[in-house]
C-alpha cells in the first residue's frame, strides 16, 4: 500500500512539474491574436450605442411593416401596446441610458415577433386586414433596407472565408426583414482582393458566398431563393490606388436583392449569364 502511495504522488509531482507554460498549451488557454489591432477591432466589434441604435432602427422598421400590412384593424390594442414600448425604448436612447435600452430591445424584439404570428394567423382566418395602400411603398423600403444590411461590414479577413461577428448580426438582421415578404430572390457574388492566383482567388470567393448564403440559411431564409456566383479579384469595390484599406474592402461579397413583390428587378442583374461569363472564360486569367 505504502508503494501504491509514492507511486501515485510521483505520477502527480511529475505531472505538475511538466505542466506547460503559460502561453503554451494546456487547459482553458485560447490560441488568439491577442491584444487585437486596432483595425481587428474595428472589423468585428460595435460599440453598446451602435449595437442599440442598429436594433431599435430595426425593430421600427418591422412594426411599420405591420403596420402598412393593416395590424391596426385587425389588433388595434396590440399595435397601440407595441407603440408605446417603441416610445419607451426611444425615450431611454435620447437619455444615453444605454444598457436600460439594451434590456428592453430584447423584450422588444420577443414581443414584436409574437405578435407578428398572431397578427398572421389572425389575418389568415378573418381577413381583417384587408387591402393596404402603403404596404407597396413599405416592400420598397424593405428592399432598401435588406440592400444596405447585406452589404454593410461585409469585408472578409485576408485569405479567409469566415464572416465576422458584427456582419453575421447584420445577416440576423436581414434574415428578419427577408422572412417578412412572400417574394425575395438574392445573388450574392463574393470577391477578393488582387493578391494570389486568379484561380484561387475564384474559389474564394465563391466560399464567401457561400459562407453568407449559410449563415442566411441558419436565420431562417430559403437557400433555394439564394444564388451565388464568384468574380474573383475581376471587379474591385473602387479605382482607388492599391493600399491596405483598399484590398480590405475588396474582400467582400456584394449582396443585390431582387424580385420582390414587384415586376421591375434590379439593372445590374438582368442577365445572370453577364456574370457567368467570368467561370466560363479562358483558365489562366
């Protein structure tokens, strides 16, 4: 028994002795860039007051949706509720009470989601709505609005497919408006910077696309209304001279949002066989 002892203190004095150093392995550590640039920071991180001002401009837009679709015959008491919620939430901005507004987004944002359903299942059975004039101009702001989160913070890391945590809140965001209109087609098409081999840079940028299309699809909307395509490094986001900054913002994926609920789609997207033309081309260029 007595030997059974030292054996075991042995095996745990020599166990501790070679425990890693710190920055070296072992339990708990994260094998991290850290401190983070400041252009690191600026890639991933919001501030509270941008985070919160982002969400309350959202959570307007769909009660005003709601609103244009005819809430307010259907559930008037309901509407004039969220309305005041709405009020409370924009009087705690204007006070820079950030984390009190923070708070009451999320129960914002539970609420106005219940009662969309109800709203839905309610018009669906009673047809209380009935024609709306503005729900037209409404869908126009919606596809503005949807054009302007995809295509915000979209920029990718040298090299890297993987969407960053402040464009994968803004994708959260589109996803939310998306899933409000019955018709919505997007093309996604990724891009890189000039750097690398033209071919590579090809499937690149198709794994970007990809990448968004994914996450869209884990927020709820149908991969069967989304196309990717790839350019490649053939359509930079400006004719500035080459510099950092530069071939950051064209490491992207431009988001265009088509065919909703309307009969005129976007110019630039008429024929996707305009696009294509890049996969189709000569290998080598």
């Amino acid at each position: 028994m007595k030997h059974i002892l030292i054996t075991v203190l042995l095996i745990i004095i020599g166990g501790c002795a070679s425990w890693p150093d710190e920055g070296q392995g072992g339990w708990a550590e994260k094998y991290q860039n850290y401190p983070l640039t400041d252009e690191q920071n600026e890639l991933i991180y919001d501030t509270q007051e941008t985070v919160v001002l982002s969400e309350f401009e959202h959570h307007v837009l769909k009660l005003d949706l709601l609103k244009a679709q005819g809430i307010k015959q259907c559930m008037p008491a309901q509407l004039l509720k969220a309305q005041i919620y709405e009020n409370r939430i924009r009087r705690l901005i204007a006070a820079q009470m950030w984390e009190d507004a923070e708070h009451d987004l999320l129960i914002h944002y539970h609420g106005l989601n219940q009662l969309s359903k109800h709203f839905e299942t309610v018009n669906a059975m009673t047809q209380c709505a009935g024609p709306t004039e503005n729900e037209q101009v409404m869908t126009a702001s919606l596809k503005e609005q949807i054009t302007e989160l995809l295509n915000s913070d979209n920029q990718f890391s040298f090299n890297d497919f993987q969407v960053t945590p402040k464009y994968i809140s803004r994708l959260s965001q589109a996803a939310d408006l998306i899933k409000q209109v019955d018709k919505i087609n997007l093309l996604l098409v990724g891009h890189t910077d000039i750097s690398g081999q033209q071919t590579n840079n090809y499937e690149l940028a198709l794994k970007r696309a990809e990448t968004v299309k994914h996450w869209l699809g884990i927020y709820g909307v149908n991969p069967a209304t989304i196309t990717t395509l790839t350019q490649g490094s053939l359509s930079p986001y400006s004719n500035e001279p080459d510099s950092n900054a530069k071939r950051h913002s064209d490491r992207r994926v431009e988001a265009i949002v088509i065919d909703i609920t309307d009969k005129d789609t976007n110019k630039k997207v008429h024929a996707l066989s305009s696009w294509t033309k890049v996969l189709n081309g000569p290998k080598g260029q």
